[in-house]
C-alpha cells in the first residue's frame, strides 16, 4: 500500500459509477474485476475481465465527501470552500479541528498544505477518520486524536508557536472559542460549523466577549438551477441550507 489513491471512473458517458482505490487492489464489481497496477496514473485506461472499460482519475477534494466512510453527515463542499476562502487557510497553516467526524475538512486543509491536529470524541468514528486520511494521502499531517478538545485546551495552548487556525464543528465550540486568544497566533482565525442559530448566536457572542475581532456569522443556502427545454428556474428538490459558519481572527 503507498497511501496514495485513485479514482476509477466508469468510462461511460452514461454511467456516474465511481470507485476509490489504492494502487496494487482490486476492484470487484458486478461490471466485472480489474486490478490497477501500482504504477497507474491519472488518465490510465484499464478494462474488467468483462471488458467493461473504466478511467483512472486524480483524487481531488470534493470527492473526499463521496467517497469518504461516512459515520454521520461530513461538512459539505461548499462549507469547506467557504472555510478555506473566508480564513486563507494555506500551506504551511497548523490547524486545531474538533469533531472530527468523517475526516473531510481535516483532509481537504491538509491536502491544502496544513498539519492538522484534530479531536474526535467517538473513538470509532476516530478509527474511520484515520483511515480515510490514509486513503486521502495525508495520514503523515492529519494527527487524529481520540478525546474531548476541552479536556486538552491548557496543553494545546502552551504550544509555541500557536495555531494560525481553528475549525471547530462541535457541541462545545463555545469553550473553545473563549480560549482561542490562547491558542491562535496573532493574525489567526477560528472558523465555526453550527447546525442551529441558537448555537451561531452562542458562538458568536462568546467570541465577541473575547479579544477576537471581526465576528461575522453566515447562513450558508445555495440553490441549484433546474435548466430545461421550457426554461431555466431553481430546482424545487433537496435542501438549500446546510448549517451556519461564524469567523472571527485574532489581530
């Protein structure tokens, strides 16, 4: 195994059929078994023994959130894009993350160059993280720690130097967020995922009673077009709000 997966797409115009995979296996399905060589790169043609033809694509971050294990509902794209651009997040960041979960915003920040340290209270949901770092290619940055982040905060913030951000997607974020003056450098960011308003307006008021600045919170709503023969309006299927992010930064 090298740590480092690929996507094998069905070669079908028709077909959505995606499968993540590691160099060196095989993958069984009912088109068929092919085994991807461990020299297979990105762009690579390889047939099933039935002749059913499949794509070998570069893993790339949003199909961390359709591929990853899933041990509850991962962050989705776009709230981790609005993660990334609303707080610069980039290489060389270290990174605090609590509520591990899934994996998916502490694999997409380090797949952007950061090391992460992340808190997960479930220790199998832990297990499951750590293994989608290792399918993702970033186990070696992602320190996936079992334990509630409350309980490390006095170690964590006699870390020289500190974090440049925080991601918290968490029950407890608010105790937290009242400690990031401690644990962020000057110029760092702490970045909040809430599922309810309730804990956006706690979060935010926390933030705002200590020396961060420039407390915002956003509702995130995307609504996808419904592009038809007789025109074009929003789709009337699925759900346009997702959750709630707060930032605030340490000046």
């Amino acid at each position: 195994m090298t740590g480092r997966s690929l996507l094998l797409a069905h070669d079908d115009p028709d077909s959505d059929r995606e499968y993540l995979r590691q160099p060196g296996t095989e993958l069984q399905t009912d088109l068929g078994v092919v085994t991807i060589p461990e020299d297979a790169v990105p762009g690579d043609r390889l047939e099933t023994h039935l002749g059913e033809p499949f794509r070998v694509r570069r893993l790339r971050g949003p199909d961390l959130f359709d591929h990853f294990e899933r041990t509850g509902a991962p962050m989705l794209p776009r709230d981790v894009g609005l993660m990334v651009g609303e707080t610069g997040a980039q290489s060389g960041d270290t990174v605090l993350d609590a509520g591990t979960g899934t994996g998916v915003l502490a694999a997409c920040l380090a797949r952007l160059g950061a090391t992460v340290v992340t808190y997960e209270i479930d220790s199998e949901f832990a297990d499951v993280a750590r293994e989608n770092t290792r399918l993702a290619g970033v186990a070696e940055t992602v320190d996936v720690r079992t334990g509630d982040v409350t309980d490390a905060l006095d170690e964590l913030a006699a870390r020289d130097p500190g974090f440049d951000l925080l991601t918290l997607d968490t029950a407890d974020a608010p105790a937290v967020v009242a400690r990031a003056p401690d644990l962020l450098r000057r110029g760092g960011f702490c970045a909040v995922y809430s599922p309810f308003v309730e804990d956006a307006r706690e979060v935010a008021v926390t933030a705002r009673e200590t020396a961060l600045t420039g407390v915002e919170t956003v509702e995130t709503i995307q609504r996808e077009l419904d592009v038809g023969d007789r025109g074009t309006r929003p789709d009337t299927a699925g759900v346009g709000h997702s959750g709630y992010l707060t930032f605030a930064r340490l000046e």
